[in-house]
C-alpha cells in the first residue's frame, strides 16, 4: 500500500504513534486490505517493508513503525534525527525505511505509523510525502509447519 498526496500528521504527544495513512492499493496475495492497513491471511515468515520521507518546519527525532494488532513490531523501528534542508517549504527531512522478516500470525492486522520522541517542540508541522515516499509492504516467505 501506499499514500497517493503529502499528509499533514498531527502529533499530540511525545512517544504517541501516529498512523500512517495509506490510500492506494498495489498488488496482494496472502493479505486483505483495509482501510490503511493489511491483514494477514496466512501465518507463516513474511519480509516486512517501509519507506517514508517526513519533513517538518522543526528539528525532532522521530520514530517509524510497523504495528501488529496495535504492538510495534521492534524489528521495524526506525529511529531519525531529521536533518536541515532548505530545498523544501518545511526545513527538516529525514527518510526512514526498514526490511526485515518476522513470522506472523492469520489475523494479524499491519500499519505503519510515526512518533515524534523526546521532546515535542511547539507549533511542530510535520508532512509525509506521498507515492514512493509513503509505503508499507508485506510479502510471505513460506508457509508455518502445522
């Protein structure tokens, strides 16, 4: 899945994950999509991946995630001081991905999201970019022995 425009992300909290939006489908077999989210449909060892570019108007540090039935799956955060950059209308950008395998259960439900960490700076603005720059997929590897 992937996100189509730019979102505009509303951090309330340090350390408060928020999910990604993904609107536009790529192709599936083994999971069902919903509304920013994949389930899966059959356990087994899934190659996990995500590519997000954030930019915000402040310096942060951010985290990236992909959450199994609302729990970070710890082997995909992605942790990011965002650097300065005047080539866009915020002034910081960072691109955090992640790929990794991780075994997964039928009925496990996926999305990504991002937290700002450590300290939440006031009057934060803060934008994923969309296509490439938005993206979460999940390809099964093999099947669980039964």
């Amino acid at each position: 899945m992937y996100n189509s425009s730019t979102q505009l992300l509303a951090f309330t909290a340090v350390n408060a994950y928020v999910r990604l939006q993904l609107n536009t489908l790529m192709p599936m077999k083994n999971v069902t999509a919903g509304t920013n989210q994949l389930t899966i449909q059959n356990e087994g060892d899934y190659e996990i991946n995500y590519n997000l570019l954030v930019n915000t108007n402040r310096a942060v540090d951010v985290a990236a995630v992909v959450r199994n039935n609302g729990t970070p799956i710890t082997q995909t955060r992605a942790v990011q001081t965002l650097a300065i950059d005047n080539t866009t209308t915020l002034a910081y950008d960072g691109r955090l991905n992640c790929s990794t395998i991780v075994h997964l259960t039928a009925g496990s439900v996926l999305d990504l999201a991002m937290a700002v960490l450590n300290t939440l700076p006031a009057g934060l603005d803060a934008a994923v970019s969309g296509n490439a720059n938005a993206t979460l997929s999940v390809k099964r590897l093999d099947v669980a022995a039964a």
